[in-house]
C-alpha cells in the first residue's frame, strides 16, 4: 500500500527525524544505563508486511525480570488478568520503572523505532505493530492489516491511543488502509504530535 511514494516519504521523514532526535536518545539510552542497568534497547517480535516477522525496537522501559513480574500480578489481580486478556494493557503496570514511565507518557521509548523505518520494517504511519497472539483479533480486517507496513504512529493513536479498546483500533486500522492517502499520511503525522502531548491518554 502506497508503493514507492510512501516509502520515499518514510526514508525522508525517519532520516530527518533521526538526526534531529539523536540528542534525546543518546541522553535516554545513558539514563536508562544508569538507573537500570542492562541494554538501553530492546526488541520484540512483531508481525509487519505480508505476516513478516520483524524485531521491533524500543528504549526499555520495564524491569529485568518483566515476564515473572506479570505473571505473579496477573495471578493476585484476577480483574487486571481480564484487562490484560482483552487489552494486552495494564493501566497501571508494574513492570514498568519511574524512568519507563516517562518515556512511556512522553512516546520516547518509541524513538529507536526510526531505524525501524528506515530499515523498512515500519512505515512513518501505518497500523501499531501486533504480535503473533494478537493476529486473532482482527478477523475479517487481518487481510487489511497485512498489507501494509505497521506504523509508528497511526489513526488509531491520533484517536484515543491507549484510551481506546481494541476493537476501534482494529476499526480505525481497517478504516486507514482503505482509506490511504499521502494527504491522510500528513494529516495524521500532524495530529501526532498534538496526541503526543495529551500524557493522559498514554500507554
């Protein structure tokens, strides 16, 4: 979905957004060093283009032992463990640290997913990448949703971003890939930064 247009776009707004942003994360990767200890970014396995799996980066935000904290919240916190089922979210998640949390409130923990883009896993805008276990809950959109690069950001994020349950993502993401235009693009790279400030509808 939109060809080499889109990836033009994407290798020009990544590259000069990753030169203009490698201040800030040259100083969040010695921080998290500092206060945490351990690599400063992370990668995950998500599902990108055509069901390609990919390593998706991110600034670490979590304790070390992040699956062990999960697993022993979830077990004392039957109604987090629904939210966790039908979200992958927890609101209040404590694997998170004071210094993930801000980067977290403020998108900055996205930032190492610029080279994402340029490495042309991601697209500038596009559907949130989804792990294996989330393809499910696309159904009839799942189709949609592979045929084009996820996103760093996105409708879905311009609209709620964690605020919202995940049923309208699925809409909102259908609803983006049909409806994709370079002007839908700008547009919503423009609002980005706006729902970027608004820390009460983040992760």
């Amino acid at each position: 979905m939109g060809g080499r247009l889109k990836r033009i776009m994407d290798l020009v707004i990544a590259g000069t957004a990753l030169i203009m942003a490698a201040p800030v994360m040259i100083v969040v990767a010695l921080l998290i060093r500092m206060t945490a200890g351990g690599p400063a970014v992370f990668s995950h396995s998500r599902i990108g283009f055509g069901g390609k799996p990919f390593d998706c980066y991110k600034f670490r935000s979590m304790v070390a032992n992040s699956e062990e904290v999960l697993k022993a919240y979830l077990e004392a916190n039957p109604d987090v463990c629904k939210e966790w089922e039908e979200t992958h979210k927890i609101r209040n998640d404590p694997r998170v640290t004071l210094l993930g949390w801000m980067l977290r409130k403020s998108s900055l923990d996205e930032l190492p997913q610029l080279f994402n883009i340029i490495r042309g896993d991601m697209s500038c805008v596009g559907p949130r990448p989804i792990v294996k276990d989330e393809l499910v809950r696309y159904g009839d959109h799942l189709g949609e949703y592979l045929r084009t690069r996820p996103g760093l950001t996105g409708l879905w994020q311009v609209s709620g971003r964690s605020s919202m349950d995940y049923a309208n993502r699925v809409a909102l993401d259908s609803q983006y890939v049909r409806n994709w235009s370079v002007w839908l693009d700008i547009v919503i790279l423009f609002r980005t930064v706006f729902a970027v400030m608004r820390f009460d509808r983040a992760a």
